[in-house]
C-alpha cells in the first residue's frame, strides 16, 4: 500500500510542476502568475477539487510519443468563490505553450458537461498559443467540441473568460461565445491572425499589443469588458463579479445582506440635473447614489461610453443597469452603444436579472458614417432586446427622451413594468427649437423664439406623457431609490411569457 500511495504522490508532484521549474520561471519574469496560482487566488482557500490531473495527449506525431506531460496543459476542476460552486479550467502556458490538443479539449469539455448538469457557472482562465499543430485536425476537431458546449451553456449558466496570456486563431472564439471577457494589460491579446500574417496578406505593420491587446478589446472593438493591470487584480474582480450572478437560469439572483436603508433618501439627487439643458452632468452619480453602499460594478467602461451597463445591488438582490451617460456625445445612441446595452440587457432576461434603466437621450447620432455603418439594424438591436425581456423592468426618465430613442429605452410601450420620469423630464419627438423650425418653416427669428417657448411650455416636461399613461408617475430625486426598491418588491412573482418559438430571429 505504501508504494502505491508513493506512486500517487509522486504522479501528483508530476501533474503540478507542469512544464517545469524553468518554464515557471519564465512565466514569473512576465508578471504573469501561472495556472494553479491563479486558481489559488480566484477560489476559496483548500475548496479546489482537481480532475484530470493525470491525463495525457494521446498524439504520436513529430517526436510527441516522447513529450508526455500528466495534465495535459491544462488544469480543470471545480472550487467555490465565497461559498459558491463554479467550475473551472486554467490553461498552463507551461506545458507546450498552453496549446489546445484533442485530450486538453476533452478536459474543458468534462468541466462544461458538469456545470450544465448542476447549473453553477463555468470560468475559463485562458493562456494558450492555440491549436496543437503537431496533432493537426485533431486539436481542431477539440476546439469545434469545446465552442459547442459554450454554445449550449449559453443563457443556462454564466460563463466568463479571463484572458491572461496569448489566445489566437480558432481559440478566441471560445471566450467570445462567453457572457463576458476580462483582459490583462500588456500581458494578454486576441487575434484572429497575429501581426506576421496580417503583414503577409495586408502589408500592414502592427504589434500584438495594437492588433489585440487589453486596450484595443476594451476601448475600440468592445471584444472584452473590462481590463486590468496584473493576474491578480484581475482574478479578486473576478470573485467580487461573480458575486452578482445567479448559478443558473433555474436559481434566484443571490442576495447579500445590506444595512443600507431601501428607503433612503438622497437629496442631493434633486440639484442633479444642471439648470442648462445643453449642460452634461455625470450618470454614475445617480447610479451609485441609489444602488446599495455605491456600489456599481461596470462593464465596459472604455468603450462607447455614451450609455453605461453593470451589475449593482437593491435591498442586496442583484439588479442590471442601463444608462445614458451625457458626459459622452451628449448621452446619444449609436451602433457602439446600441450593441453594448442591447448584449447585457439579453444577458439580463435570460438570469432573470431585474433591469433598471435610467434615460437622458436626445436621439439616435445622425450621420452619414452611422447610416452606412447600418444603424438601423445595430440600433433595433436595442430595441429588440428591451422588447423581448420578460424580467422585471424599471425605467426612470431623467432629462430628455426624444424620439425613436425615447421608445427604444425601455418604454412603457415595450412592456417596462414601472415607467417613473423626474419633473426635469422632457418627452418630444424632439428638441423645442428642431421641432419649432419644422412646423413654422419660414417664419422670422422673432417668431420662431416664441413658438419655441410656446412648444418647451407644452412638451418640454413630462406631463403630456403621463396624462397618456406613458409614464406611471412623475417622482421626486430623492426618492428614487425608494421607488426603485418598492417596484422590485412588487415585480419579485413577475409573471410573463413569450409566443412559444424555436428561438427568435434579433437583427445580428
């Protein structure tokens, strides 16, 4: 028995120094920590349950019979975060450069079967330099079976990719099948092709960090939400982000407790709005006044920053926020922004997440670039999403609400449960002076001014709306968090269906 269990240990000791003590040297003079250090810090301390450890590629090609590794490059296995089950696999870049083989992807996929099979959530820590060429269609065949399972996990339990090394080719669409993707600053990049053969085909001279690093997904393409400067920071986010989200599409969103009163007021929220109608003022101001302690973790933060989204909490239940910021373009719609909300607002109905939204929009960007671009299409996106989620939808209108815009953000006509506008709400078609110089075309300036003030006094306030019942109620500043807190109370046994389909057709 004794030899036997010697033969355990040292198999283990095998499985755990990976590819190495040279290689892990050279992971730590990147700055980057390696596998199962970063699983040490994204689980609970001794809740990491290891499967797989002694599994190996089954490749004989190109001298591959003589480079046998337990493990595989990859270490898979479940853990709790806070108490909480996920499942998880964390790619060892020390084992043949973390490169994806048919028994590594048979891994991935074992972890993914059992988080549908229990419902908790899957996060992959990827750090890999894509297929293993030396097995050739083989490790294609495994990436195919790996995209299938997110594919299939997709609205059933969350998934997240941190991305914390190289991920190129085939393997970046794994994450961008996920729900939501983490970066690492100066250390992580994703491409489809990387900079040589971007140069051989386009002539194009390009570093790894411009083609696809953390600042380009994050601020240009919107490919990854959020990014961090190290492993670290972004493995701690990573613990408090799933703390907002429920286990699966079949439980309830977690509920921390809160001593911060669901009936405060904020009265500083009633001098919010600047007396000028042109003049910005900051929308996570509002957000972190309402939510629970200020706290609002947000995504994508760098990119179209014109409408903000993230998870905070009321009466310490998760709720998903939308808002139009006016410190960017003046808070208006455009494709960026209109893809952005309308994914997260998906994400939202499909974990049964309520949805708060507050609105301050003066319409969809014109443009010729945003028309060829196809802002119908990307713009209805939005719209689609709002329109479809049967979740708990709260909306607070706060300043302006023009046209199209006013309908596409979660209106009372797209079945938005409680519609409240503060008394600084504009409801119109559009802007007084647009408007005025439309309907009396030709008349002098003189004219034209009073006309203006006649059509501000009419429309410029958001009586005319609720006197249609567009608007449930016109609420105070202070109190909206209340009002917030009361509604998601009421709307908690929400009840609502969709026509039966296979699936719907949104406008990709």
């Amino acid at each position: 028995m004794s030899s036997t269990i010697e033969e355990l240990e040292r198999r283990r000791d095998a499985a755990r120094l990976g590819g190495g003590q040279k290689r892990i040297d050279a992971q730590h003079a990147k700055g980057k920590l390696t596998a199962r250090e970063r699983l040490d810090v994204l689980l609970d301390e001794g809740s990491f349950e290891e499967l797989d450890m002694y599994v190996e590629h089954n490749a004989v090609d190109f001298g591959m019979a003589d480079q046998v590794i337990p493990g595989d490059g990859v270490v898979t296995g479940s853990g709790t975060i806070n108490g909480r089950l996920v499942f998880v696999f964390s790619q060892d870049f020390t084992v043949f450069g973390g490169s994806l083989s048919e028994r590594h992807a048979q891994k991935i996929c074992k972890i993914m079967d059992m988080a549908l099979k229990v419902g908790a959530p899957v996060i992959g820590l990827n750090d890999s330099g894509g297929a293993r060429i030396q097995e050739g269609v083989a490790s294609l065949g495994g990436y195919a079976e790996v995209f299938q399972r997110n594919v299939l996990a997709s609205g059933v339990v969350p998934q997240l990719s941190l991305i914390m090394g190289p991920c190129a080719g085939g393997a970046v669409y794994s994450p961008a099948m996920t729900d939501f993707i983490f970066m690492v600053k100066d250390s992580s990049y994703m491409f489809v092709t990387g900079p040589d053969v971007v140069k051989t085909v386009t002539n194009e001279v390009v570093t790894q960090e411009e083609l696809g690093g953390a600042s380009t997904h994050t601020v240009k393409s919107g490919v990854a939400d959020v990014a961090f400067e190290n492993d670290i920071e972004a493995l701690l986010a990573a613990r408090d982000f799933i703390d907002f989200l429920p286990a699966s599409n079949r439980e309830d969103v977690p509920e921390r407790p809160s001593e911060d009163r669901w009936d405060r007021t904020e009265e500083s929220l009633d001098t919010l709005i600047p007396p000028s109608a042109n003049q910005p003022y900051d929308m996570h101001e509002l957000i972190r006044k309402v939510v629970d302690e200020g706290e609002f973790f947000e995504l994508q933060p760098a990119h179209a920053g014109n409408i903000l989204i993230g998870f905070g909490r009321i009466e310490g239940r998760t709720v998903g926020i939308v808002a139009n910021q006016p410190m960017v373009l003046a808070g208006v719609l455009d494709i960026n922004s209109s893809k952005k909300a309308a994914r997260f607002v998906r994400f939202c109905d499909a974990f049964d997440i309520p949805i708060v939204t507050f609105v301050d929009v003066p319409g969809f960007l014109p443009g010729v670039g945003q028309e060829h671009s196809g802002i119908i299409k990307h713009g209805a996106k939005l719209l689609f999403a709002y329109a479809e989620a049967t979740v708990p939808k709260i909306t607070v209108i706060t300043r302006k609400a023009y046209g199209g815009a006013y309908d596409v953000m979660a209106s009372k006509h797209l079945r938005g449960d409680l519609n409240y506008a503060w008394p600084t709400a504009e409801i119109a078609v559009m802007g007084a002076k647009g408007a005025v110089e439309i309907i009396f075309r030709g008349k002098t300036p003189e004219e034209i001014a009073e006309r203006t003030a006649e059509y501000e006094a009419r429309f410029a306030n958001p009586f005319v709306a609720a006197s249609k019942g567009f608007i449930d109620e016109v609420i105070l500043p202070h109190s909206t968090r209340r009002r917030i807190a009361l509604g998601l109370r009421k709307l908690r046994n929400k009840s609502l269906e969709n026509p039966w389909k296979k699936h719907d057709n949104i406008p990709l």
